[in-house]
C-alpha cells in the first residue's frame, strides 16, 4: 500500500461512502482516534496518517518554536502535504465527501488546510489554535465546521478559539461551537456534538 508521504492507518469504506481523516494531537499516533472514528462513520473510508514531525520524540504535522509559536514555513510545507495526501486518497477510494476529524496539534494543520486549499466539506477541530489572522477565502462560503473547546484551556485559549470561528463565520462558512468548563480534555458534550455533526 503506497503511503502518500505519511506513515497512516486505513480501513477501506464501502463505495460511493465518505472519507474521514482522523489527526491526532501532539505525542499521539495513527491509533489515538482510529477507533472513534470507525464509530462515528461504520461505513466510510477512514484514514489516520501520523505526523512526520518529532518534537524530543512525540509525533506532530508541523514544526513550532514554543508553545504557541509556529514555524510558519513549515506548516507551510505541512499543510501542502496534507492537502496532497488526503485529495490523493479520497481519489483512490471514490469518496463522495471528505470530513476532517482533528484535535489540537492535528485540529491546527486541519484548519490550515480548509484556509489555504479547501479540501474538507466538513471539518470537526477540536481545541484548536491558530495565533495569526487567517488569510481570506471565499472558497469556505457553506463548508461545515465544528469547533470544540475549553473554556480554561491554558494550550488553546478561549478568546484565540472564538477569532478561529469568527473568522470562518466572516467567510461564510457554516460554524458550530461547543464548549466545557474545563481545559484541554475531550470531554462527553464535545463527543455528543462531534456524533451529530457528522450524522448530518
């Protein structure tokens, strides 16, 4: 099986069904949420590529300088990548629409790739961060998006995560937002969200 530049994990969905790309957070893998979402969706492609960052040993999309700090260049390069890898397998398997699934660390390069090259119809972000204005793209007029987070997360703060989804708003994009009281865990409201935004 060709890898398309990423280390991934696959399982093969019924023709005519969906792609759902699964990204995980830094220091997690392929596995941290391959089985959430063969859940979510029994029937669709789904597809859990791991970073090809290491960060002192834990995986990651991209390159950063501190906490918060990207490495613009490289997710520059990352996000390209990204976009290549998910459009060439969606290809491969005939999909009739392409969902992104990704939490923190992999929620960011998902972000970036629905504002520099489109690509996912639908896209769940759970806690992410992006500490720029993004740039505008009309091409996210009607795309669905989800945005998941804590209210006290220290990683992600809450006012970065309302300018996330304020600015795909300003785009005519289709924005829901769930929050909880606490941090940078996943907890049982975002899962509740993340089930019926993709039913739909």
């Amino acid at each position: 099986m060709a890898n398309h530049g990423y280390v991934h994990k696959l399982k093969a969905g019924k023709p005519g069904s969906p792609i759902l790309v699964v990204l995980h957070g830094t220091g997690g893998d392929e596995n941290q949420f391959f089985g959430f979402g063969a859940e979510l969706l029994p029937d669709a492609t789904i597809v859990a590529p791991r970073g090809d960052v290491s960060e002192h040993g834990a995986a990651r999309f991209f390159k950063r300088t501190g906490e918060g700090v990207y490495d613009m260049a490289d997710l520059a390069r990352a996000t390209r990548k990204m976009a290549s890898f998910v459009k060439a397998l969606a290809a491969e398997h005939g999909a009739s629409e392409i969902i992104g699934l990704g939490y923190s660390n992999g929620a960011n390069i998902l972000a970036n790739v629905l504002v520099e090259e489109g690509v996912f119809g639908r896209a769940v972000l759970m806690h992410p961060l992006i500490p720029f204005k993004p740039r505008a793209n009309p091409e996210l007029a009607d795309r669905r998006i989800l945005i998941t987070a804590g209210g006290r997360d220290p990683i992600c703060p809450a006012p970065l995560t309302q300018a996330l989804a304020d600015y795909f708003t300003s785009q005519k994009a289709v924005v829901a937002l769930e929050w909880h009281s606490g941090g940078h865990d996943i907890r049982q409201n975002e899962i509740a969200a993340i089930g019926r935004f993709v039913e739909k």
